[in-house]
C-alpha cells in the first residue's frame, strides 16, 4: 500500500517529502524505497526468495526508524516506530523461517526435483564405433 502511495504522489513529491525528513539523496532514496516496496509486496504475496527482498525491507524500515519515526517514541498515537518495528520483526521471521510450506519458491523447486528425476533415470545408450 505505500509504495502504490508513493508511485501516485510521484517520484519528485516522493522525494521531496523523504527531503524534509532529512533523508540524503532524497530523489535515490525515494526511487529505491518504491522499488524495495514494490519488490517486497510481490514476494510476500508468492512467498518468492524471501531472504534478500525482507533484507531490503528492513533495510527500508530501517531508515524509516532512523530518519522518521525514531524521535517520536513508540507509540503510534505519536507517530512511533511501534508499528516499523514490528513489521521489522515479521520481515526477519521471514528471513529466518522462509514462507511457509505453500510457497512458490516450494513449488518450483520440487518441479525442477522432479524433472531431475526423470531425466536422471532415462538409461543412456553407448554407440560403439
């Protein structure tokens, strides 16, 4: 939901919001938050290579903390970072724990398993010369 929020205000009024937050290089830090987020829905939602999307996100959440919501406290009545933070948590739970059994990344790699067993068992004829 926030990075379609970000690709409809517009990479420039993205970026100038992440300016006043203090946020250097506003206008790569905006483009690599809409693509992060954007990447991270995706895979959340195929539960594809979790690891290194949920990295990028915390990474992500990580500067949200730092720049945004840190020196607000923890509470969301005061914009905290109560809720970044546990979003941190459930990213390293995936990380650490995968998908889940139902996942995409489950499904193709016992398609590629099983390929590998049929092609492993078609016996190889040898032609003598």
């Amino acid at each position: 939901m926030h990075a379609w929020k970000k690709i409809d205000a517009g990479l420039f009024d993205t970026a100038t919001v992440f300016s006043k937050f203090g946020i250097p290089l506003a206008i790569a830090a905006a483009s690599f938050t809409i693509v992060v987020e954007i990447v991270v829905s995706v895979s959340l939602l195929l539960g594809l290579r979790m690891v290194v999307p949920a990295g990028l996100m915390i990474f992500v959440m990580a500067g949200a903390i730092w720049f945004v919501h840190g020196q607000n406290g923890l509470f969301m009545e005061n914009s905290g970072w109560a809720l970044v933070g546990t979003i941190i948590c459930a990213l390293a739970a995936f990380m650490v724990a995968g998908a889940g059994r139902f996942r995409l990344d489950t499904v193709l790699s016992r398609q590629a398993e099983r390929r590998m067993e049929q092609t492993q068992t078609i016996p190889r004829q040898t032609i003598s010369v």
